[in-house]
C-alpha cells in the first residue's frame, strides 16, 4: 500500500504498525539546470524516482505500508550567481535531515529512506552524516542510498543496465549537470518543462578533475550552465533512466528493509576524504 502522509490524520497514522511503515523523504535543491531546464529537476526526479521505487517495492514487499512526505525543496547546490539558484549551506541540509528524520522516528518509524535526485557529494555525505547521527541514537532507522546509487561502480554495486545507457555512457561521459542524462529525465517526467531547443545547446565537457575546481568549472558553464551533452537526450533515454534508478533504489530498500547487505549504499566514496564531511556538528 502506498500512503500520502500529508493526507492522512494523526490517528491513521497511529494504527500502522511502526515496524511496517516506511517513510520517504525525498530533498532537493531548486538549481539552475542550463537555458533548456527547469530550476525543479531535481525536485522533479526525487518525486518521480520514489513512486518508480515504490511501485516496484510493492509488487516485492506488499506487506508494507510505503508512506511518502514532500520532498524538501532544499539543497547544497552550488552552480555560481545563476538567478534561480538557491544554494544553502551543508550544515542546513545536515540539520533538516536530522530533525525531520528524528521526528518520524519518534512516531515509531523503524524504516526511514531519505532520496535526493541531487548528486553533489557535499550534499549526499551531509545526508549520510545525519542518517548516521540517528542510527547511532536510536538503532538503525534511517538510510540514504542515493550517494552509493550515483557512484555504484566506485561502490562495486552491481547493477544491470540497458545496453543503450551503457553505450551512451560511454560515448558521452562526465555529464555531470543538465547534459544528456537529466534532459532525458525530464523528456519522460514533464516534456512541457523542456525547452524544445535543448538540442541546439553545445556540448560542454569536463572531467571529475576539473569539477574539483569551482573556479574553473564557474568560467567554462559560464554561458550556459550545463556540464555534458544536452543535445545526445531522448524521452526514451529519459524512459530507461528514470526505470534504473527507480529499480536500483527498490534494491537497496528490499536489503534495508531486510537489514542484509545494505551497508554497501550507506556511504558515498569520498565519505572517508578529509574536508567532504561536516565537522562542526
Ligand atoms: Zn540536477
């Protein structure tokens, strides 16, 4: 059963047994996603990604309840002086995670997944740190795959994939922001969003590398304000992607759910690099 909790009263929400209720909450910035994107992508993908999640998950798993809240328009996004960017601190994103995340625990919420469409990994460890501040209070309640799904092969997450995604990956790496992966996205999820000139806008490619360096990443997207191949997009690319991720978050909640072999999609690679995490909490 799928459940909008925001419809519902306090006492229906009582009568789930805590152990069978899990919660979604998703969180993303409104950012600046080039001239052919909506500043909503994100949102748009975190929203759309949890009901494929959830759909799948009740076809595996129909003994729970699946509960989703509003996706938390906020996200460390930090794409220059872009009018339409709102960019917050990671000490914020640290904080909302834990507080919302603590309240739902408080109901009695054994299973809480907190999914962000973002991928800065600024943005992905602070999540992680506020899972893991309350799975150390409570016991383990809450867990933030998106950081582990973004980077499955650095993580040794095996995952099958469409050939043609494979492919494309190939041919167009790096294409970290509004390029061909996110035009995608969004020509299956909301194509009335989509500027129909998104495929006249250039190709700009950068390595990891440079993305280390905001300097250099803000002077080369300057002008239009993607990273990647926005022109390479289709709905059908758009079709298979929004699919992946909705099956790859559906795995890593059937093993939390589970609580067996989970851990591999607790921490995003650089997790353990000096300066990627909150210190001052
Ligand atoms: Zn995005």
């Amino acid at each position: 059963m799928i459940c909008d909790l925001l419809t519902l009263n306090w006492e229906e929400i009582s009568r789930q047994a805590p152990g069978k209720l899990v919660v979604f909450l998703g969180i993303a910035p409104v950012e600046e996603h080039g001239r052919h994107l909506p500043t909503g992508v994100d949102f748009y993908e975190t929203r759309y990604w949890i009901d494929g999640a959830i759909r799948f998950l009740e076809n595996e798993h129909p003994d729970y309840c699946y509960g989703t809240l509003p996706v938390i328009p906020l996200g460390f996004a930090d794409m220059g002086m872009f009018p339409g960017n709102i960019h917050v601190s990671r000490k914020l994103i640290f904080d909302v995670i834990y507080e919302t995340v603590k309240a739902v625990a408080n109901w009695g919420v054994k299973h809480i997944i907190v999914i962000s469409g973002h991928a800065d990994p600024l943005h992905s460890i602070a999540i992680e740190q506020a899972c893991e501040k309350i799975n150390t209070e409570n016991g383990i309640t809450a867990f933030a795959p998106m950081g582990s799904i973004f980077n499955a092969n650095q993580k040794g997450i095996v995952s099958e994939q469409p050939e043609e995604l494979t492919e494309n990956t190939r041919k167009y790496p790096n294409d970290f922001h509004a390029g061909w992966i996110e035009t995608s996205c969004m020509l299956e999820i909301a194509p009335e969003y989509v500027s129909p000139d998104y495929h006249t806008r250039p190709d700009i490619s950068l390595s990891g590398r440079d993305m280390m360096d905001p300097v250099r990443t803000a002077a080369l997207i300057r002008d239009e304000g993607h990273i990647g191949y926005p022109s390479r997009a289709s709905a059908k690319l758009g079709a298979m992607l929004n699919m992946d991720m909705s099956r790859q978050i559906k795995e890593a909640v059937c093993r939390f759910l589970d609580r067996k072999g989970y851990q591999c999609y607790e921490k995003h690679p650089l997790y353990d690099i000096p300066g990627f995490r909150i210190t001052d909490i």
